[in-house]
C-alpha cells in the first residue's frame, strides 16, 4: 500500500503540471464513459412501460432477428472506434505528452483490443443471458420481488459480477502490455506475452491500481451525472413546456456546455494519473526479463 501510495501521488504530482496530458487523457474520457454522463444526465431515465415497450418492438418486428444483428454490428463498429481513440491517446499519455508515432498507436490499438476480447466474450454472453431472461420477467405478473427489472437484474446476476471483474483484469493488462509495447518499445507478442509476468513482479501496487483506478472514475462518473443533471434540469423544463429560449435559457445552456468541456478536461486528468500511475508502479523487471529473453534488451523508464 505505501509504495502504491507513493507512485500514485508522484503521478498526480506529475499530470498536474502538464495540461497537455489532460487534453490526451480527455480523448480517451470523451470516447468511452463521458458520452454516457452526457446521456444520463440529459435523458430521462426510462420506467419499466418503456423498457417493455421498447423491448416488444424489437423481439415483435419483422425484421427480427436482423434488426438485432444490425444493432450489434452498430455497437461492434462504434466500440472499434472508441478503442482507437483510447489507443491514440494512451500513445500519447506513455510518450509524455509528444506526439505518438503511427507505429506506437498501431501497437496500443492491438494491444487495447486484444485486452478488449475477453469482454467482448462476457458481454456477448450477459447480452444473451440478458435476451432469454427480461422477456419472461417482463411479461411476468409483477410481484413484490422488486419488479422486473430487478429479477432481470437478479437473475443475470453471476454474468454481471464475471463482466465487472474480467473488465479490471482487461484493464490491468492492457495497462502492463502497453507499458512493454510503447515504453519499452517491446515487439507486439512479446508485449501481450509479458505483461501478466510485469504485473505480478509489480506486486501488490499492480493490484491496487487495478482496482483504484476504475474506482475513482466510476466515482468521478457519479459525480458528472449529478453535476450535469442538476444543470440540465432548468434546460429540461423549459423544453419539455415547449417554450423559446430567452437569454437567461440560452445563457444556462452555454453554461451547461462549458461545465461540461471542464468535466470532460476533469476526466482526462483522471485517466492521465491512471496511465501515468501505471508506467511508475510497472517500473520493475519481471521474471521473464531477468532470464534474459527479448524484453531484457528493453530498459524500463520512468516518466
């Protein structure tokens, strides 16, 4: 815990004295949960009217199931996207803040989407897990058991607890085998076949920062939501009743937008100190460089 304490704070130390790192880390904030603060806060949370409702359109369509596959080749190719963002700006956050070569991106796209397949496995499985269990809780007699959205929840639960953990394991290696592949400018297969070797001569902080990390940004996702709705709120209203903007309307608007672009510089300060924070505690040799394979002609570095 000290030294995780130390390498954290000496990261913080050092993401705060460089904005430009916010910038990279804002990429990949905006690319992955910053659209979602943005949708909940502005979008009403649906009832279980309309989650039934939206659920009968697609399982009752005519086009069923295409339209289904269509909605996954969608989220397929806007998942694709994000990963490539993240991988530009993680090139750009393990190079200090100087602009990555396209052969550094290239190798943290393949190293983010390998890391990325094992989620994709548990996704697709809680997805379907998720299909074969809401349609007969939703047509079910509602009950005192929380109602159906709760026994859907309740009944793919084990799946959702596998996806939450395999998430923060995809992460830590992704982390580790970014490290070897950008830093250590380590070849690709070497890279994914050494970073849970690097992860466990890290020790303990490895797995601190595995689990603090994504806490403290779903801890700062919360509190974006709750920002972003509360000044949404008089927006909201005056929409809803269909009244014009006026310049108090079109102020708090501009307003929103700006608290916004600051939550989002926020988040990729955030997600900087995680980057920063893992090149510092990967800072070690692992047991496969010690035997003197291929990493060990790489010398590790510290930002």
């Amino acid at each position: 815990m000290r030294r995780w304490l130390t390498e954290a704070s000496s990261a913080a130390r050092f993401v705060s004295d460089r904005p430009q790192l916010w910038v990279g880390g804002g990429l990949a904030w905006a690319a992955t949960v910053g659209p979602l603060a943005l949708l909940l806060a502005v979008v009403p949370a649906p009832n279980v009217s309309d989650l039934t409702f939206l659920g009968a359109r697609v399982f009752v369509a005519a086009t069923w199931p295409w339209n289904a596959v269509a909605l996954g080749a969608l989220a397929a190719f806007a998942m694709l996207f994000a990963l490539a963002l993240v991988s530009l700006a993680e090139a750009f956050l393990l190079g200090d803040g100087e602009g990555p070569s396209p052969a550094s991106v290239a190798r943290a796209f393949a190293v983010t989407l390998v890391a990325a397949l094992p989620v994709l496995v548990v996704a697709g499985a809680t997805a379907l897990a998720l299909a074969g269990v809401a349609p007969s809780e939703f047509t079910a007699p509602d009950t005192a058991e929380g109602g159906p959205v709760v026994r859907t929840l309740l009944g793919i639960g084990p799946l959702l607890g596998v996806l939450v953990g395999t998430v923060v394991s995809a992460g830590a290696y992704a982390a580790a085998a970014r490290v070897l592949a950008i830093r250590r400018r380590a070849t690709l297969r070497n890279a994914l076949s050494g970073a849970i070797a690097l992860l466990a001569a890290a020790g303990s902080p490895s797995a601190i920062q595995a689990l603090a990390a994504p806490a403290a940004r779903l801890a700062y996702l919360g509190l974006a939501i709750l920002l972003l709705g509360v000044l949404w709120a008089p927006i909201g209203e005056r929409l809803a009743s269909g009244a014009g903007f006026d310049a108090a309307q079109a102020a708090l608007l501009v307003g929103f937008v700006a608290i916004w672009l600051c939550l989002v510089l926020g988040g990729g300060a955030l997600h900087a100190w995680g980057s920063v924070s893992w090149t510092r505690i990967l800072a070690v040799r692992s047991p496969s460089v010690e035997r003197g394979d291929a990493l060990s002609k790489e010398t590790p570095s510290t930002p």
